[in-house]
C-alpha cells in the first residue's frame, strides 16, 4: 500500500492520527505500518456504537437442563457412548488459550501461571494431567488443538516443549492462531502501541473455528475422523475435557452441541445463563439478567434461568461447518490497553482505558439448531482463574483444587 492510499484509508475511517510518526521512521518501520494498514479491519470501530447501546435481544425463554439427577440414573449409557467416540478418534480438544488473561495481571500467557504451593504446578499442566485421565480411560490420545494469538504464540509453544508438553504425545497436538483487531480508546481513535504498530488485540474466542479452518486444521480433523470438538477454556483447572459422560449425553440427545452448565449459586452471580432465545439455544449475560428473569420460575417453581454456562462447550463438526461462513456479532469489551503517548513514551495502564472488539463463543451456540445444557457439579469442575485475588481467583481455585485431593 502507497502512502496515499493508506492516507485515503485512514482518512475514511476516521484514524489520521496512526501517520503522526510516519515522518520520523525509517524504511523498514514505514513499510511494516503500511502493510498494518493494509491489513487492518477498521470497520470493526462503528461497533462502538452498537455496542454501548446494548445488542437487540429476541424473545427469551427457559431452556430446560440435564440435570444431575437425570444424569446419574444414565451414566453407564453416556459414559460408554462417549468412551467409545473418543476410543475412535471421533473427539477432538480444543484449547482456546488466545486471551490476554489482563485481569489475573501477569505477563505471560495465563497457562504458564504457576499455582502450586509446594511444587510447581502450572495452569497448562493441571488441564494436560485432566485430559490425560480420559486418554487413559479409553486407550486413545485425544487430538488436543491450541489456539493462541499473535502475542503469546511464541511463548505459549516454547513453554510447552519446555516441559515435554506435560506428558502429552506432541504428535497429537497442534498449534493455531487467532485474528486480531485494533483496540481504540474512548472516543474510537486506535491506540498505537509503537510508532510503527497500531495497538491490536486477540479478537475474542469465538473466532476459534473460522481460525481453525483457515490454518487448514479443521479439514485435517475432519480426514482424520474427528466428529466433535470440546471447547474449553484455558482458566478453568478442575474442568473435564472430552468428558466421556458429557459427550455421551449429548450423542445420545442427537445435539448439534452440549454445553456443560453449573448451578448458580446466587441469582445475580456472574455467569451467562443458558435459555431460548426466539426458540433458538442461547445465553443471556449476566449484566443483562433483569429482575424479571432472575424471579422467573419453570414449570417445576424453580428457577428458570439458573444454569451457567463454564466455558465448555462440545459442538458437531458438521454443524460447525455449516456456519462457518456467518458474521458473529462483535462485542466491546473494556480493557487496559498498553499504549505510546504523544511523545512515544510507552504506557501501561492499571485501569481499563479502552475497547476492544472480541467475537464470543456462545453466538455460535445461537446459530445451531439444538444445544443440550449438562449440569455438572460445581465444586468438582469449576474452578476458573479470572483474577489474581478474590473470587475466581488463584487462591479460590487453589482451595477447590484442595478439596478434589489435587496435590498443589
Ligand atoms: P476471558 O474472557 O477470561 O478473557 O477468556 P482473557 O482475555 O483471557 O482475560 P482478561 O479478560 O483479559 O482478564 C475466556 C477464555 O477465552 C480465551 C481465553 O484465553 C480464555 O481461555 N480467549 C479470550 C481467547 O482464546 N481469545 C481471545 O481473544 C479472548
């Protein structure tokens, strides 16, 4: 791209400012800025607006869940189904490890944080020896697909050939990157983060299987005969990953996807709710929970809308594949943008001073047909590591890896 035409570009989006230095850079720095550019999708900027006012939702209703009740009384039926899927090569595990993981504070990637007390044990390894167990169970590697972004791909992947991968057979791993976006602050202008780099960030989760495909791994899956993918989170270090039982359910149910749910423990926790959203499977935020929603009771007189989702989710390829080519809408989320001043000085900020446009992995559960909710027990799988203290936080993590007999 000419400077012209980058000019024109920038001019039409409103961003004249990413030039400011053009004049104090060399060859190289304006060639690479040019070429950024070139390549960045400023569109994303007029879902500012959209954003702040808040989405249109459809109609909401319940979404009844497997409860685990129901669950218990068919195990040996979900757990063989699923055993046997996975025995077969049919289920794939798919990391998503993209996130910048700001709120926890640490610079590194958040599967390097170390929460052991009297070893080391890192957020990486205690997902690897979970999955493990399951490898074990059916006598069969599960193919286990990373997905990283531009920030932490290095060091994500030489952390884990570092440590042998944590005893995973590394023939079975493979390593994808997400797209970015720009970040701006508050007024829509692109943060830059070098004189010659417009600040971006990874561009939220749910972009995860659009990347896959351009990298060319979901059409290897597919040859390779994997049929389902479960999606997890890389912050969660007590959830079950290719959960025989949990794939059973949902083969057994002929679901599109599962998504593995907890009971809430208070109506206004902060966890997205499954439910029906003008008749098709969907989640409702939690800052979008109204007083209506929350007393809202099933046919039962319990709470209608009381089970949250984990960040765990199983999909059908086919069904993937099908929805492949569709815009998922962009969400802005506030954050803490590292950025150059005026005098290009860089900053990092302690509080958010930005947004960021990130696609979600639970409008993807919007366009399939069918999404079975599994409830599963809180205490035993759900122990997310958002923060650095408090809830969700290594401390609250660490004692629920105590009370599962997880040495830390
Ligand atoms: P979070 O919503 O907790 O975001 O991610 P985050 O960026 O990791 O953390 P904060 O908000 O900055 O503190 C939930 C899951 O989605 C992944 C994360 O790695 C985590 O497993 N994720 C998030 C991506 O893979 N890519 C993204 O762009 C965002």
């Amino acid at each position: 791209m000419t400077i012209e035409q980058a000019e024109k570009k920038l001019s039409a989006a409103g961003q004249e400012h990413v030039l400011r230095y053009y004049g104090e850079l060399d060859d190289e720095h304006r060639r690479e800025l040019l070429e950024q550019i070139e390549n960045t999708d400023f569109s994303v900027l007029s879902s500012l607006e959209d954003g702040k006012s808040g989405n249109e939702r459809g109609k909401i209703t319940p979404l009844a869940a497997m409860q685990l009740g129901e669950i218990r009384s068919r195990e040996q039926e979900f757990y063989k189904l699923g055993l046997e899927a996975v025995r077969a090569g049919k289920v794939g595990a798919v990391l998503l490890a993209g996130g910048m993981g700001t709120r926890l504070g640490s610079d590194d990637p958040k599967g390097m944080y170390n929460i052991g007390i009297t070893r080391d044990v890192y957020i990486f390894q205690r997902l690897i020896e979970n999955l493990m167990d399951v490898v074990r169970e059916a006598g069969a590697w599960v193919p286990l697909y990373v997905m990283t972004s531009d920030k932490n791909h290095e060091a994500t992947t030489s952390f884990l050939k570092k440590h042998g991968y944590f005893g995973y057979n590394s023939e079975y791993i493979t390593f994808f990157m997400q797209e970015m976006a720009p970040a701006c602050d508050r007024e829509g202008k692109v943060y830059m983060e070098e004189k010659w780099k417009i600040s971006t960030s990874p561009n939220g989760n749910g972009g995860w299987y659009s990347s896959m495909h351009k990298w060319g791994i979901a059409d290897k899956a597919i040859s390779d005969g994997v049929e389902w993918l479960n999606v997890f989170a890389v912050d969660n270090v007590l959830q079950r990953i290719a959960d025989p039982c949990f794939v059973g359910a949902v083969i057994a149910n002929n679901c599109a996807a599962g998504a593995k749910v907890v009971r809430k423990c208070a109506p206004d926790e902060k966890v997205g709710v499954m439910c029906l959203e003008d008749g098709r499977p969907s989640i409702v935020e939690y800052y979008e929970m109204t007083e209506e929603l929350m007393n809202a009771k099933d046919e039962n007189g319990d709470p209608a809308y009381y089970f949250g989702v984990i960040l765990n989710y199983l999909f059908r390829i086919s069904d993937l594949e099908k929805i492949r080519e569709k815009k998922l809408p962009l969400h802005v989320v506030e954050k803490k943008i590292p950025f150059i001043d005026d005098e290009g000085v860089l900053h990092k900020p302690e509080a958010p001073n930005g947004y960021k446009f990130e696609q979600l992995v639970l409008d993807m559960i919007h366009e399939l047909d069918g999404c079975l909710p599994f409830e599963v027990e809180r205490n035993k799988e759900f122990a997310p590591i958002k923060n650095a203290v408090g809830v969700d936080s290594v401390e609250s993590a660490r004692a629920l890896c105590k009370e599962n007999g997880i040495e830390l």
